[in-house]
C-alpha cells in the first residue's frame, strides 16, 4: 500500500478522566433520549452491559444493566466479545463476537433493538452474520454507510487452518443487504499486518469519517494482551471501499502503545471529539488488568490527530 503522510503527536495537560475495569469500549450516542451508551462484555464473557448516561463525566459510574436476549442456538453463548451499537435505519442493531467456548468457532451475531411502550428496547436475536460463501473465523465486526451502501468489517481468519495457530489476523470487508445479511461472496481482504508493530494482527475496526468526507478506519494491531498494543489507520482513496487497494495503509501507529480497541464519539455539551480506548496497568502478558478511559482529539487538515494516550 502507497504511505501516507506522516501524523504528528498532539500532548494535552489537561486533568485525567475517570477509568474503570473492562474492555474493548463502545460508545454511541442515542439522539432521541439524549443519553450515551458504553457496551462491553461482562460476566466472565458470557453476557453484554451497558452503562447509560446523559452525560460523558457521569458515564462511566453510571449503573450497568444486562443486554437480555435469547440466543437461536447453544453454539455462541461463551466468549462473548466487543459488543457494538448502532443505529441503522432508525433500529438498534447490537453486533457482537461468540462462539461456543472454543475460540475457532468464533462467529458474528447481532441483536435487532425495539423500544416497547415504556422506552425500554427489548432484544431479538437476528442470527449468525456471515458471508455464506466464506463463513471463517470472525471477531470484532462494525458497520458503516458509505455512498448510502451499508458494509461490515471486521476481524478474521483467511482459513480454517491458521498457519500459526490463532494467527495471523487479518481484516476484511463487505457490502450487507440489510443490518444482519452480508452480501453472498462479498468478503474481500481489507488489510494485513504487514509492519513490525502490528506483529500478527489486524482487529478492532471503526470507521471515521472525515469532516471533509473522507473516510477512515481506525484499528487495533499487535497483541491485546500486552502494553504494545496500539492503533493503525488506513484511508480510503477513490469511492469503493471494497478491496485493499483502495485503501492507503499509515506505516506508523497513529496513536502510541497501550492503547485498545477504540471508539469515537463527541461530546454534545462541549462539542469536543472523544475517543474511548482500554489500557493495561500491568506489564504481564494478559488481559485481567485493563482499564476503561477517553481521551480529546482534533480534526487537523483532514486527519484525525490524537491526544496523548493514557500509560
């Protein structure tokens, strides 16, 4: 992939937010109720939360409530990660990694939301998201409207039979025909890891688009278990976001290390952009010492520039 221009640190001395335990954040912003919601797994792995609030200082001390939903079958009730919420053509739409208890059986599944007569939104399960003609490993799925298409991406496996065990992990995209469906034979080859700091992996996507329109995905590289952990980005060029050479790849981390799986949103009291990260607090090789936190960031000549990263 061509590089792109080189992005500069931006440090803020600003005072620290507030943190709490957990992992892989999303936060999205309900324009109707006018509260924020943060989703992670919970419960050893085997469950959703979500915290709400009308505000992003009270949003994280807020109380957690469980996603309730029924599944459609006993094959994904276990290793639930990174669950994700949006809004797509004025539903909810929960989208979340699973499996059975074996992590090469992970697989996408997503919730279709519904709020009953008393503003709560009641969860039902659509099923298994899938590309039918390519169903392989797969985690961390978001989505995106480009050019009024609705497409996926996410975290998976080219094979059933990895190389190197679990890895490597690479990105792929793909066109849905509506929130739950991916077009049949879409799933094409978005990014690989390719550069040193992003060892083995690609995962974690969210798409960003630009003030002036273009479009950008942010994602996780490296190991997420250790404090290398960190965050590449890739731009698209032309209009197609389907296929890997659409998309420039930047060859250094955008942000530095000890920065996990974010997700954007802004602040509607302020109007500051925010992005939500997990980091570790512990040198060891694991994942039990992450930390929930956000930092400020700023749109600087058609590019996201972030704000130092939380060590």
């Amino acid at each position: 992939m061509v590089n792109a221009v080189e992005l500069l640190p931006h440090i803020t001395t600003e005072k620290e937010p507030a943190s709490v335990p957990g992992q892989d954040p999303y936060v999205v912003y309900d324009d109707k109720k006018g509260q924020y919601y943060l989703l992670q797994s919970a419960k050893g792995d085997k469950a959703i939360k979500i915290r709400c609030s009308h505000t992003i200082d009270d949003l994280m001390s807020s109380p957690e409530e469980e996603v309730e939903f029924t599944p459609v079958s006993g094959d994904h009730v276990e290793m639930i990660w990174a669950p994700e919420m949006h809004k797509i053509d004025g539903k909810w739409y929960i989208y979340y990694a699973a499996s059975d208890g074996e992590n090469k059986n992970h697989r996408m599944y997503a919730l279709e939301g519904v709020e009953n007569d008393k503003g709560k939104i009641e969860w039902t399960e659509k099923g298994k998201v899938a590309d039918p003609e390519n169903d392989r490993w797969a985690i961390d799925m978001t989505a995106f409207k480009h050019k009024e298409k609705l497409y996926a991406v996410w975290s998976g496996w080219e094979t059933d039979k990895q190389p190197e065990g679990d890895f490597p992990q690479n990105l792929y995209i793909a066109e849905m025909e509506n929130p739950w469906t991916i077009k049949p034979g879409s799933r094409t080859l978005l990014s690989e890891p390719e550069h040193g700091w992003e060892w083995k992996v690609n995962e974690g996507p969210q798409y960003l688009e630009g003030e002036d329109g273009t479009s950008h995905i942010i994602f996780s590289a490296n190991f997420s278990g250790v404090k290398e952990y960190t965050q590449g980005m890739l731009k698209l060029e032309g209009e197609n976001p389907i296929g890997r050479e659409n998309w420039v790849k930047h060859p250094e981390p955008v942000l530095g290390k000890n920065v996990g799986h974010l997700s954007f949103t802004k602040d509607k009291e302020t109007g500051k952009n925010l992005v939500f990260y997990h980091y570790k607090t512990e040198d060891k090789r694991d994942w039990g010492d992450r930390r929930i936190t956000y930092k400020k960031w700023v749109w600087e000549k058609g590019e996201p520039q972030f704000l130092e990263e939380k060590m």
